[in-house]
C-alpha cells in the first residue's frame, strides 16, 4: 500500500500466480458507483486441473464453495473475502485499519471488519482469474488447515463484535457468519470426537461389559451422513457444473480434509497457541515431500474398520443395536480413509509417471 497511487480509489487484489481476464475491471469496477459498496468479490479458479484426476477433483471441491456457499452468503451481505480476485475501495480498507498481520487469513479478517463497518459487499460467481492449485495432496491439506486455523483466530478476534450495539452487522450477517463457523470446523471436530469416543467404547461393547448404546441414540449419526451426502449431491447437481464423476471426487476430497480441520481448528482455540503462515506449494510437477502425510487418518481409519468388524463378529445374538454400532464404526472412517486413498492414488499414480520415462540409450 505504500507504494499505491495516493489517487487510486479502488484496491485490486491477485495472488502472483493468477491469470486475469482483461475484462474484470471493466465489469466489475462500474459496481462501485454505488457509495455503500466497499468490496466487490469475485471467486478463485485454477488452470491446471487436468494435471492429474486428484487435482480435477481438488478443482471440483473449490468450486462448490463458490458456487454454492458464496452465492447463498451474498444474498444477505455476509460473503467470505478470500483476497484473490477482489476489488477494495479505498476509503473502506483504511476505515478497517488496512491489512492486519494478527491473523493467517487476514484477507477474510479484512472483509469481516470492512462488514463490520457498515458496508455492502457484492459477489459474482463468474470467473475472472484462474491460479495454480496445490502441488500435492499434502500442500492442499496444509492450506485447508491454514484456513481453520485462521478462522477460529477470526472468530477469537471479532466475536465481542457479534454482541449486540457492538457493531453495524445485522441478524443476517451474524447469523450466516455464525452458522458458517459451526457448521465448518465445529462440526469436524464433533465428528472426530465422536470417532474417537465409539473406539473408546469398542472393547467394552465386542466383549459385552456393558450394554450396547440405544438405537435412538445411534440414528442421528447415521441420518446425519445420509442428509449429508443427500444435500452435498442436490446442491452440486442444481448449482455446480461438473461431470458426476468429478462431483464423486469433490465428495472424495470434501471427506478428507475431517481430521486436519479438526485438529487445525482445536490447535488454534488453545490459549497462547501461535500459528503461522504456512506458504502452499503450487505450480511444479509431481510430489514435493516424502513423508506420508496421512498417518493420523490411517490410523485412526484402520481402528474404525477394525473396531466394526470386531463388534460385528462378537454379535453371536444378531442384536441390531450392536450391528447398528458396527455400522457406525464403518461410516465413521470413510473421511479418514478418504485421505488415505487421494494420498495412496497420488504416490500410485507418480510410481506409474516414473514408470513411463525411458533412459537415452546410444
């Protein structure tokens, strides 16, 4: 900013690895000509989601986000900034302070207080730039935990704001943003914990210490999956573009990602925890690590599947409560092992790309 034009009444902002369509501010600026608008959205995209079926489905995933959530949010004024793509005026960053340094996603911390002010904000689900995606199945976990990890210093930051007289952000806004954090990593962490609770209570089921839960008490988990996909599949097919067998891999890629928003957003809640910005790795070819990045999730998978077959073959009464249980040990490690399949199909397929390069014989 320092180096910003003192006249220039209107901020754009692009990642370094954009390619912009030479009509966004010709289409967009205009938008500002209304004196209550201080920021003008519009979504990310990626050019390189051919590289490989992982990344097709990455691409996918992204793409609900803007198709679907974005677009429900603008119709109440309460849309997520994610920086790229976005057009500021100016007197409205410099109301909100500027670019804050105290959080790892200060471009929605930046939009939040620019709301927080009174604005309006606009969003167009049409797309006006298209980036790099994560190199890697670990590059993408990294970003998603770093966009968990920001938000809950977001929420940590701004939530006396969401008090009554303490701000100029309606019922609307406070709901949607409300609603948002819950439904994101409040839900994941509920889902782990609860993953990691029915293991606890495994043994004592399989060797009958103690009773069995009551199936009432075990249906809501198995509703909540079913409404889950059922929601995740009628939004897609009514408001995102995308083969069926992209939207498979965007459910794939969606389920993965439980346990590092989880642990991501339960790091960042502890007191005194300090996180940091963690770059994303984009634009070169094949894995840039070695390391096996889902070792929690395979774990944590295999126990869940061996805790259901386990409780599964002690059920010498065929009790449907403890079947039901079974059941729920199994749906439990899908998102677990979600991650272990896109990361073993990741290596699969770089083993077979090296597989395919011939040595120059004279």
């Amino acid at each position: 900013m320092a180096q910003t034009a003192a006249d220039a009444e209107i901020i754009g902002v692009i990642d370094a690895d954009y390619v912009v369509d030479p009509q966004w501010l010709g289409d967009l600026v205009p938008g500002f000509a209304d004196p209550e608008v201080g920021l003008i959205q519009a979504p990310q995209d990626h050019r390189d989601g051919c590289r490989s079926s992982i990344h097709a489905a990455m691409n996918a995933e992204y793409a609900g986000f803007f198709d679907i959530g974005m677009v429900e949010r603008n119709e109440v004024n309460a849309i997520i900034v994610h920086g790229t793509m976005c057009l500021i005026r100016r007197t409205a960053m410099d109301a909100a302070g500027g670019w804050s340094s105290d959080t790892i996603c200060e471009d929605s911390d930046l939009g939040l207080t620019i709301l927080e002010l009174g604005w309006r904000a606009h969003y167009t689900n049409r797309r006006y730039g298209w980036g790099l995606l994560p190199q890697d199945y670990l590059a993408f976990k990294t970003q998603r935990a770093r966009w968990a990890g920001g938000a809950v210093q977001i929420v940590k930051k701004h939530w006396r704001r969401f008090l009554p007289g303490m701000s100029l952000l309606d019922h609307d806004q406070k709901r949607e943003f409300a609603f948002g954090w819950l439904s994101w990593f409040g839900a994941e962490i509920v889902a782990v914990a609860a993953a990691l609770l029915n293991l606890i209570w495994v043994p004592f089921v399989a060797f009958q210490v103690v009773a069995t839960p009551d199936p009432l008490l075990m249906l809501p988990i198995v509703a909540a999956f079913l409404i889950s996909i059922l929601h995740f599949v009628s939004a897609y097919r009514t408001r995102v573009a995308i083969p069926y067998l992209q939207m498979l891999g965007a459910m794939v890629v969606f389920m993965s990602v439980q346990w590092t928003v989880a642990s991501a957003a339960f790091t960042a809640a502890l007191p005194a925890r300090k996180n940091y910005f963690h770059r994303t790795r984009k634009g070169r070819g094949g894995i840039g690590h070695t390391r096996f990045a889902t070792m929690p999730e395979a774990v944590l998978g295999a126990l869940l599947v061996a805790g259901g077959i386990t409780v599964f073959a002690t059920n010498f009464y065929r009790l449907v409560e403890t079947d039901l249980f079974a059941g729920i040990l199994i749906i439990q490690s899908l998102p677990f092992l979600s991650a272990v399949a896109l990361e073993g199909l990741e290596r699969l397929s770089e083993v077979r790309k090296i597989g395919t390069i011939r040595p120059i014989t004279s």
